[in-house]
C-alpha cells in the first residue's frame, strides 16, 4: 500500500510547532520561530494531487483514527483509493485529529477537505 504524505506549506505561510507552543512564518528566505498568540492554527487534511495520475476523485475507504486521537507526522490517517491505487494519507503536522469532515465511505474531489488536524482545545472553522 501506498503512503502519501501531505505537504502543508503549500497550503499557508505559518505552521504551528504543536509541542513548543511556537509558529514558523516564513519571511523571504528567513523562517522566524515566534510565541504562538491570537487564533489557533489549524491544519486542513485535503485529498492531495498524486504525481503523475489524472484522477480527480478518491474513495476515502476508512479512517485509521478518530476524532480527538492524536496523530505524530508521517502517521497514516485515512485510507483513500482511486481506480488504480489503494493507499494511506499521512498526517502533515503533529497534533489532534479534531474533527472530520468527511464520512466513509465517500467520493471526494482532489483537493477536497477531509479532516482539521491541530493542538488539543483549538477551534475548528465554522461552517
């Protein structure tokens, strides 16, 4: 099976460091650590384009964990599959799988939100 990670800085200029209570803003070439203040950062979990293939939807099979589980970097976290390939998305950050927005199973677009990924009591967007 297959293991995608997903690349969260292409998604926004500021990542939380979910141990340290720090964020990194990127600022030109220099990255800046700086105390974490105002609104929680939170990870949007999206369908990624995978290299090479034309698909623009997935089947999200199953989730691997559930709401309020934490997840480290690099941990599998949902399985998807197109009309070729079954694998498992990767959690971007550290954290909290705080809430999932999409149930299985589902066909969900390329690019489509699946989950919030972030820091134990952050708030998820409203709807």
């Amino acid at each position: 099976m297959l293991r995608i990670t997903a690349d969260p800085s292409g998604t926004r200029g500021e990542f939380a460091d979910s141990g340290s209570g720090t964020s990194r803003r990127r600022n030109g070439d220099a990255t800046k650590l700086q105390a974490r203040k105002g609104p929680a950062i939170v990870t949007n979990l999206v369908v990624p384009k995978t290299g090479g293939m034309n698909t623009t939807k997935v089947n999200l099979v199953r989730w691997l964990k559930n709401e309020g589980d934490a997840v480290k970097q690099g941990e599998g976290v949902v399985e998807l599959e197109t009309e070729k390939i079954s694998y498992e998305l990767d959690a971007p950050v550290d954290g909290v799988l705080l809430k999932i927005v999409i149930a299985e199973p589902t066909e969900v677009e390329v690019g489509g939100l699946l989950a919030y990924l972030g820091a134990p009591g952050d708030k998820v967007p409203a709807a």
